[in-house]
C-alpha cells in the first residue's frame, strides 16, 4: 500500500471514529432516532467526507442493517441496546466502525463484544489464519456467558469495495485466509443473549447497485440517476427523490439492477451487541485505523 492511500484510510478512520463517539454520546431515553441518524450523517458530509454507507442503527434482537425511513417516528426508550454502525469513505478508501449504547443494564453484554474485538486485535499478524481471529472472539464471548453470532462476519475492504475477502468469522474455524501486511478488513464482533443466528425481517431501508443494465421507467431512471456518485456503495431509500418510489424501487430489485439489505435480526426478545474496527495489517501486527 503507498502513503497516499494508507493517509486516506487513516483520514477516513479518524473521521468516523471521532464522529461516532461523539454521536453515542447523544443517544438517550426520548431522543428521536431519525434526528440521531440525519444529525450524524451530516456531520460526515461536513467533514468532507462521504458515506460508505447509511448510517446503521439497529436496536435490541436486531444485529444491523436498520436505519431511519423517511418521517420515522421511532424514538430511543428505556432498556434499548443500540448498535450504531458508520461507514465513513475519502476518495473510496473506508472506515467500518461501530459501537453499542446501553439505555438498560448491559453492561456485561456490550463487554462482551468489546472485549472480543480487542482480544481479535491482538491476535493480528501475518501468517495467522482469519479463523485465529473468530477463536478468540467465540472465546471471549462465551466466556461471559454469551453467544457470538455466527452468521455475521468482518469483511475485508477495498476502494469502493464494503465486502471482499478476508471474511473474517464470529467463530473459531481452522480454515479460511491467511492473513497478509497490507490487508484492510473491518472485524465485528456480535454478541447475543439469542440464538447466535441472525435471520431477515421484512423491513428493508438500505440498497445498492449490482447492475448498470439500462432501465426504461423514468422514475427509476431517476433513482439511477441520483445514486450514480455511489459507484456501488450501499444507499438509503431516505435518500432518494420521493417521485413514483413505491414503484421504481421494487422494478430495480426485481429487475436485478438493486440489491436491497433486509434488516438482521436474531430471535424476538434477545439483546445483542456489537463492536467494530477497521484495521490495517503491519509487518508485526496491525494499525487500527478507527480508534
Ligand atoms: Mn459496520
Ligand atoms: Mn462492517
């Protein structure tokens, strides 16, 4: 990797770490979740920076890919675990990062994954199989009486690319890459008082592009239109023109042209937590380019 993109990696990072820490401080009983999510998103676009993708904020038994809908409602209560998940790109060069904010008394839950994303930290160098890093999160989960979830994975990451090899696994396996000086890969721990599996809901908010195949409904056009700058990276519907959308979206999924991202969830009335960095693999161990 040279300066140039090893300097944006770190910008990136240092963005979405300042402003994540910044916006969990603002999550607490009555405030509104659309306002977090709006609030927090323009924060990035004021550094500069863009999006690599909507904010994530998934409560309780969801695991991830919730955000805000247009003229949400919803506001944080008392006992929510609140997974805040943000994607933050300079020049298509991202930081993954997330943390969970506790309106209850969880604490040894959000222990849990904080303490496995550490443990994963230091078991980085080159040589070592990515299964190494899934060992010690079951590890230090388990230990506390909890269930990584084994269904989500850490995913390496690219210019414009949110998920390519290594993946990264929840669970000890002894297969899976070698780990390699100058990876990029985000990990993310789950920890879940459930199942250990996450499965879809029906509610979907996030999409991206898979296709550029030409698209003839105009109002679809528009939406092509209006996501083209995303060059492939994950968008929320809250961010597309309203026109004809109930009818454009559901053509550009059917058709191929989107693929949407339901929102995760393991079984009704577990909590779960999540911590997550993004890291850069050294010659004797790694950089972490989110804290
Ligand atoms: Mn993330
Ligand atoms: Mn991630």
């Amino acid at each position: 990797m040279n300066d140039e993109i090893f300097e944006k990696y770190r910008e990136a990072g240092t963005i979405a770490s300042t402003i994540l820490k910044d916006g969990a401080r603002e999550i607490r009983e009555g405030a509104s979740y659309l306002e977090l999510v709006e609030s927090i998103e323009s924060r990035v676009r004021d550094e500069g920076a863009a999006l690599a993708f909507p904010l994530n904020v998934s409560l309780n038994e969801d695991a991830a890919h919730d955000t805000a809908s247009v003229g949400d409602t919803r506001i944080f209560k008392r006992n929510d675990v609140v997974k805040l998940d943000l994607g933050v790109e300079v020049d298509g060069y991202i930081a993954d990062t997330a943390t969970t904010i506790d309106l209850g008394d969880n604490s040894l839950l959000l222990q849990a994954s904080e303490a496995a994303l550490d443990a994963a930290i230091r078991t980085i160098q080159p040589g070592i199989i990515a299964g190494n890093l899934g060992a010690a999160i079951q590890r230090e989960i388990e230990s506390r009486g909890y269930r990584p979830i084994a269904n989500l994975t850490g995913h390496g990451l690219d210019q414009y690319v949110l998920h390519r090899s290594p993946s990264i696994p929840n669970i000890g396996n002894m297969s899976g890459p070698v780990l390699e000086e100058g990876m990029v890969f985000a990990i993310e721990p789950f920890a879940t008082t459930g199942s250990g599996h996450v499965g879809e809901k029906t509610r979907k908010e996030i999409y991206s592009q898979i296709s550029t195949r030409p698209v003839r409904i105009p109002a679809a056009r528009t939406i092509i239109e209006s996501i083209k700058d995303r060059k492939g990276l994950p968008f929320s519907r809250r961010w597309l023109p309203e026109r004809k959308l109930d009818i454009a979206l559901p053509s550009l999924i059917r058709s191929g042209v989107l693929h949407e991202y339901p929102v995760l969830a393991d079984i009704p009335g577990s909590l779960v937590s999540q911590h997550e960095h993004t890291v850069i693999v050294t010659a004797d161990g790694c950089i972490v380019t989110t804290r």
